[in-house]
C-alpha cells in the first residue's frame, strides 16, 4: 500500500534557535500530481520543503522519496528556490544558469557536454526565453528570472519537483508560463509540490493541497480538503479573511 | 625612467617583479570569487590573523626561517576562519561583527608578541615587522619558487572546480540540492584564499594582502558581465600592479612594496569604476543626461503638436513664448527651449520661420503618432 506514495514525511520537526517551525509533521504524497503547499506566512512552507531536500536539518524525522533516502533519489528531484534567493547581477548568462540544472547528471570536476547544452536550450524555449538565452541575467525582469529558474528545474529532468513560490510577483505571461510547465509536468506523470500564497487560484491550479500552519492541518484532494472550514482552521491563528469557493 | 632603467639591469629585482606579478594574477582569480561571494572582508581578517601566526612561529623556533614563519601564518589564519565560523554559527553576533572582532583580536595579538620579540636579546629578529607592510626585496629566489608552486597549484585547483565554484557562488542552496555540498566548496574556497595571503605575505604584507584579493575582482567586474573574463581581467590587474607596484617600490629608498602595489591596484579600481562602460559611473552619468534631453525634446515636441492640431492650419509658426516652456532651474528657460528646439529642428521634427516662430514638421507629426507614450488616445 506504502508504494503508491511518491513523497513520505514522517514526524517531521524543525526548530531555528529554539521556537518550532514544524512540529510533527506528517504527509504523504500520491505520484503525479499537482500540490500546493498553504498556509499564513510564518507558517513553515519553504521550511517544509527546504527539510525535504535536506537543506535543512530538522530535529527529527524523516523523509522518504520512491521509498529511498534523498541521498540516493537526489537525481530524481528537481528543485526551483525563491528567486529572490540570489544575486542576480552575477555575471552569467541565462544559458549558463539553467545549464547548472546539469550539473547535478555530471558530477563534480566534470565538464558541461554539447547534450547538455542542447538540454538546456531545449528547456529555455519551452519557458519562452529563447531569444534571451545569451543575455546577461542582470537585464531580466522579475517574471523572466523566475522563467529561468523553471527551465534550470526542467533540465533537471526530474521526477518529483519542489517549487517554492514561483507564482510571486510574476507577469500574467509568467504565470501562463509556469501553469503551462505544471500542466506539462503532470501529463508526463511527474509530481510538483509548489509552496503557494494564492488561495483563489488553488482549486484552478492544483489537484491536491496541504493545508500547513506549523502542523499539517489537513491534506488531500482540493475537492475534499480545500473548504472553507479547513481554512479557517489553517488561518486562525492570524485572523486572515478567507474566501474560498 | 630611472625605474626602468634599474628594472632591466638588476637581476634580482627582475625575479622579485615576476613573484609580485606571480602572486597579483593569483590573488586577482581566487580573489574574484571572494568579491562575488560577498565574502571581501574574510580575507582582510585571514591576512591580519596571519600576524601573530608568524611571531608565535618565530618564538617557537628562534630563526627567521621563511616557510616556518609562513607555516605559523597559515595556521592562524586557518584558525581565524574557524573563529569567524563558529562565531557566526554559533553565537547571535551577525557575520559583520565577527569579521570585527576577530580581525582586531589577532592583530592585537600579534602586534603585543612583535614588540615583545624585539625586546629580547637575539639577533634573529630583524626583519619580522616587514610582514606588516611586505618588503619584496627581501624575497629570495627560493621565496618566488614557492610562490610560482603555490600559485600553480591554486589556479589548477580553481580550473578544476570552476563549475562548483560557479555554482556555489550563485547560488549555494540550489548547488547543494544538487549534492554539491556548498560547505565544502566554500572550504576550498576558504583554503585558497588562505593559500593565496600567505604567498603574499612577504610581498605585500598583512595589512595590505586583502586589497589585492578584493582590488582587481572589483575593477574586473566593471568591465565585464562574464566570468570568465573577469577573473582573467582580475589576473591580467593583479599582474599589472604587482609589477609595477614592485618597481616603484624597488627604485624608491626604504619604499614597502605593499602601500605601492595598493597604489597601483587602487588607480586601476578608480579607473575601472569611473569609465568602464554600462557599469562605469561616467558613462552612467552621461546616459541620464541623454535621456533627460529625450524627455525634454519629447516634452517641447508634444506642445508644438498640440498647438498644431488646436489650429486650422497644422503648420502654423507660433513665436518661442507661446510654447510650453520647460521647466528648469535658475530661468534659463528661454535659451534651454531654443537649443532643444535646435536639436529638434536637426532632427527635422520641427522648422523655423522668420527667425523666431516654430513650427512641427510631417515627420515631427508622425513621430508624436507613434511614440508609445505621447501619442493621443
């Protein structure tokens, strides 16, 4: 029964200095679907998904990814960081950014090939930058680095994918764009987990959503989760007006 | 002149110009990765730290053997990262302080066991103050061996990670999704800089080694939005100003080569920041002015057009008063409307007729029409 879980969190705390951000967190994830992360800000979504990918050492629990650690799935996991998690006057270029999603099929002390090359531009016209592929990363907008991100993700080729809050601040073309990338991603049967602040845009976008404040208050199909009663639940402690349906 | 002059005649100071340079292009390529990883001061704080490493190493053994001395050097400069780490890990004191605070405890330290060595009787001692501000003179041939060997071995190391140095630079989280573990790249990162201040110690001494980790990072990177060019620009300045910094040093009585190669480098990063295209604050300066007269020239065009299709005849003059000034401080008005409507008149968006009455030309018409911002609604 446990096999048709792509994702397993088992008593998952995380604590900076010594206030808990996660406590006991328990979640299971279906293959191949579309789910959002929600919950008020402070809730521990990016935390929740940084612990996943063992960036971040939680006091005790433990994840598991096809049954394996992360350690041995690492190649099937594609992950998409905040894009304000960067200095973007790096000096680089869009092809060479998303090339690093490479970097991870290569190895350490080995050198990009022409296929990976080829990957990676093939990844930048998928999110519609290719005209953008040699320009300097400093010159993009908010909703094109947030493309670029994507594309570095997708040549990942991955089968599970975290993102976290891809949807920020973008143009409605970014937006097409990564909705696109999702829709994509799902037909090819992968999985997305994507940490989301949009509550009204949840049902259109996703298929199933864990509803996250410090604990999991829930988690499921949006049909049978995402009410206005589980909301409540998950903002009380903040006192957000909510408008589900 | 007289520089020159003795550079191509003295043998020695030929061999110490090569170590100067040697070390400029190794601290320029490590030391691009430390500008770009915003970590400048850690090297500041590793070349103070190697101070007290040097007197400790001299008090231990009682002969000024080079590589001793260095090898006390890069312990503390090894200990001082770790002090930096674990403050910064461990305690709430932000990252800044604890650059502070360490910088200033080793220095300290080490300046107290200076004056202390100086103080006891043996003939050994003299010399050890120039690794404050470097004495390249006092370089031996043997020194710039270890200085070519060390510098080989840090470029080799930095061709061979370049991809993780890369990535770890730009963004260390995604790098360890990877499995790249950043902490281990930045402790290479760490080792070479390390490796790099101790070759340097000698030549430009404690105090002044952090500028030429950090200088010709800096001044690359006004030139250049690649990386790999930057960090073969920061090793081309390094070059220069070890070079240069050396002769000068070298033709002057008494002259440390450190303050002279810092010299050198400073001049480069000033040049660099002022005039290197799209980054340059000059060519920054001149691209605001430009766009200001656009705007300007757009604004003077706009009331012209208006009071064109306001009126039966479209190119009827109207004297200057009539258009719409604008506005400026300290009443040039008038002269500013007429050299804006000079350039726009070169331009051939508008026409002038009996000396002082404007009128906008077919082509100032349709550049209005299909300017994205002015054109009407």
């Amino acid at each position: 029964m446990e096999e048709n879980y792509i994702i397993e969190v088992e008593d998952m705390t995380v604590a900076y200095q010594v206030k808990p951000v996660l406590w006991d967190v328990d979640l299971r994830v279906p293959k191949g679907i579309l789910m959002a992360i929600v919950g008020p800000n402070g809730a521990g979504k990016s935390t929740l998904i940084k612990a996943m990918l063992d960036l971040i050492k939680p006091i005790s629990g433990s994840v598991l990814f096809n049954g394996e650690t992360y350690e041995k799935q690492r190649k099937n996991i594609g992950y998409v960081p905040q894009r304000g998690s960067v200095d973007w006057d790096f000096p680089t270029t869009v092809l060479d950014v998303v090339m690093m999603g490479r970097y991870g099929h290569i190895g350490w002390l080995k050198r990009t090939s022409k296929e990976d090359k080829e990957l990676a531009m093939e990844a930048i016209t998928k999110v519609g930058m290719e005209e953008f592929a040699k320009r300097q990363i400093s010159q993009l907008s908010g909703g094109q680095q947030q493309r670029v991100f994507l594309a570095r993700a997708l040549v990942q080729d991955a089968e599970i994918y975290f993102m976290d809050e891809p949807f920020q601040g973008v143009d409605a073309k970014t937006e097409r764009a990564v909705i696109e990338i999702l829709k994509d991603l799902r037909s090819r049967g992968k999985t997305v987990v994507v940490v989301h602040h949009d509550l009204q845009t949840v049902p259109e976008y996703f298929d199933w959503v864990t509803l996250l404040n410090t604990q999991v208050i829930e988690s499921g199909p949006i049909e049978t989760v995402f009410t206005e009663e589980n909301l409540k639940k998950t903002y009380r402690s903040t006192g957000k007006v909510l408008r589900s349906e | 002149m007289e520089a020159l002059k003795i550079f191509f005649s003295d043998y020695t100071i030929q061999i110490v110009s090569m170590g100067s340079a040697l070390l400029g292009i190794v601290s320029g390529v490590i030391g691009s990765f430390a500008v770009l990883r915003k970590q400048s001061l850690l090297g500041d704080v590793i070349s103070h730290a190697a101070l007290p490493g040097i007197a400790l190493a001299f008090l231990l053994v009682q002969i000024k053997d080079t590589n001793i001395l260095l090898i006390g050097a890069l312990i503390a400069g090894l200990l001082a990262t770790g002090a930096v780490r674990v403050i910064d890990k461990y305690s709430r004191i932000k990252f800044d302080s604890a650059l502070g605070l360490v910088l200033s405890v080793f220095f300290g330290g080490g300046l107290v066991l200076l004056t202390y060595i100086q103080k006891i009787p043996n003939a050994n001692q003299a010399g050890l103050d120039k690794f404050i501000f470097g004495q390249a003179s006092t370089l031996l041939k043997k020194d710039v061996y270890t200085v070519l060997i060390v510098g080989a071995i840090i470029i080799f190391m930095v061709l061979l990670f370049w991809k993780e140095l890369k990535i770890v630079s730009f963004d260390p989280e995604f790098s360890d999704s990877l499995g790249i573990s950043s902490k281990k790249v930045s402790f290479i990162i760490s080792g070479l800089i390390v490796a790099s201040i101790i070759i340097g110690l000698q030549t430009v001494g404690v105090i002044l080694m952090s500028a030429m980790l950090v200088a010709p990072g800096v001044a690359a990177r006004q030139w250049t939005d690649k990386l790999s060019i930057m960090v073969l620009l920061a090793s081309v300045f390094g070059a220069i100003s070890g070079l240069v910094g050396t002769i000068i040093s070298s033709s002057i009585q008494s002259m440390p080569t450190g303050p002279s190669i810092v010299i050198v480098v400073s001049v480069i990063v000033l040049i660099s920041i002022s005039f290197a295209p799209n980054r340059g604050l000059v060519w920054r300066q001149i691209r605001e002015m430009d766009s200001a007269k656009q705007i300007n020239e757009d604004k003077v065009l706009k009331s012209l057009y208006e009071l064109a299709i306001n009126h039966k005849d479209p190119y009827h003059s109207h004297p200057i008063s009539v258009i719409k000034p604008i506005k400026t401080k300290g009443g040039k008005k008038t002269k500013q409307l007429e050299s804006i409507l000079l350039a726009l008149k070169k331009d051939g968006y508008v026409e002038v007729e009996g000396g002082n009455n404007w009128f906008i030309t077919r082509d100032g018409l349709d550049y209005i029409n299909n300017h994205p911002i002015l054109k009407e609604e």
